[in-house]
C-alpha cells in the first residue's frame, strides 16, 4: 500500500514546512 506511505511522507513534508514558517518558539 503505497499510499499510506505517501500520505505519511507529505504530511511529514507539511508539518516540517509549518515548522520553518512558525517555529515552535512562539508556541
């Protein structure tokens, strides 16, 4: 299931992009 990896892997993606455009420093 291929899909569940690539979900995996773009929500990876978008969390560490929310990361660099709000760094947890502001919680």
């Amino acid at each position: 299931m291929a899909d569940l990896d690539g979900m995996e892997m773009i929500e990876a993606r978008h969390v560490a992009e929310a990361i660099q455009y709000r760094p947890r420093g502001r919680g």
